[in-house]
C-alpha cells in the first residue's frame, strides 16, 4: 500500500514539474519575442551604431596653433647659436592618434659658430622664414589633459649665410614630448620640451648645429 501511494506521488510530481517547466519555457519564449519585436526598425539601427562617446573626434581645420620656443645650443664645443622661434600651424589630416599640420616657421638666430674648416668663430646672428611640417602622436590622459610626442620639420630661408660658414638656407629638425591641456572645445595650451638639429643637408659649408629647449604653444579656433 506504502509503495503505491508513494509511485502515485512520483507520478503526480513527475507530471506537475512537467506542465511547470512547459510554462517557464512558453514565457521565457514569449519575453524573449516581445523584446526583440518591440523595438522599431530605426530604434534597432541605433542601436548598432557606436556611440558618440566612442566615436573619434573629427578633425577640426579651422584652428591655428602658435609655438613660442627658445632653444639653447647644445653638444658642439665649436657652436654658440642660440634661437628664438616662432611657429604656426594648421591640422590637414588625421589618423587615428596621428594628427598632420602644416605651417610657417619665423627664426631669430643669435651666436656664432666655428666651421670645421675654420680656426676662428664666426658671426651666425640670421633671421630666417620657411614652410614647417608636424607629425604629433596625441592621446588623452585625464579629464581635459592630453600628452603628445611631435615630430616637425621647417626649411628656412635666411638673411644671410647661417651659421657663419654656411649657406642662406637650411633644415631645422625637432622632436619631444607636449603636455596639452583642452581648456574648451575651442581652444588649448600647451608646454613643450624640445631638440633640434639645424643644418643645411650639404655636403660642403654644412656647419650644423643643436639645441634644446621649451615651447608654449596657444590654438585657437579661428
């Protein structure tokens, strides 16, 4: 008697967890299709779409920054010219984290300068104007901060052969890091450390030389 009252139990909970389980599954299937079809085509096309938040910030050209720079001569015992520079640039292209300017460079040298085949120091004081080139790397830090590496490149133009021994033209190359702060969507500054190699790229009255030193730079949206 004990045994077919407990097989009748069985039998019952075996067939009450059945019809259970049958309602789960319709309701979780039902759920599940309400979700998916209540959604309008255009609210499901959203929502593949990143972010803006995600999304990279275009590029805005219509900004000018000004870089403020001194550079103090450096490495060559045989070199004392110092400069004061003045550039400005204009971004032209991005690339994910690499952003392209391209600008004008104004540079007021003061020294002079020992050729290699000089045995007296030469007057290297010039004023030079040329066309400019930077590659920066820009990644945000935190908040409103951003750190960057810049790569730039100006040819100038002098008044007269620079450095002493030299030719009215050369090549000013720089490199280092920046530290920018985005104060608003429409502007930011900026502080640079920099070395530089100037030199005209000959192979005759190629007297280079380097420096090293700091640049403030302000941009505008304009």
């Amino acid at each position: 008697m004990f045994q077919l009252i407990q097989n009748k139990q069985l039998r019952k909970f075996a067939a009450l967890s059945c019809v259970l389980g049958a309602l789960s599954f319709s309701s979780v299937t039902y759920a599940a299709t309400s979700t998916n079809t209540s959604k309008t085509p255009a609210a499901a096309e959203t929502d593949k779409k990143p972010s803006k938040d995600k999304q990279a910030a275009p590029l805005d050209k219509n900004r000018a920054e000004f870089q403020f720079e001194y550079l103090d001569a450096r490495f060559f015992n045989n070199r004392d010219v110092n400069t004061y520079n003045i550039h400005v640039f204009q971004p032209v292209h991005k690339t994910g984290a690499l952003i392209i300017h391209r600008g004008l460079t104004f540079s007021r040298a003061l020294g002079y300068a020992m050729p290699d085949d000089y045995d007296h120091y030469l007057d290297s004081q010039a004023v030079g104007l040329g066309p400019a080139i930077l590659l920066r790397w820009k990644q945000k830090v935190s908040g409103k901060f951003s750190a960057a590496w810049d790569a730039s490149g100006s040819l100038l133009f002098y008044n007269r052969c620079h450095p002493g021994g030299g030719r009215p033209y050369g090549f000013m190359w720089r490199t280092g890091p920046r530290l920018i702060w985005d104060y608003s969507d429409r502007g930011s500054v900026n502080l640079g450390w920099s070395i530089a190699h100037c030199s005209n790229g000959m192979g005759s009255k190629n007297p280079g030389y380097n420096g090293v030193g700091f640049s403030l730079g302000l941009e505008f949206h304009f």
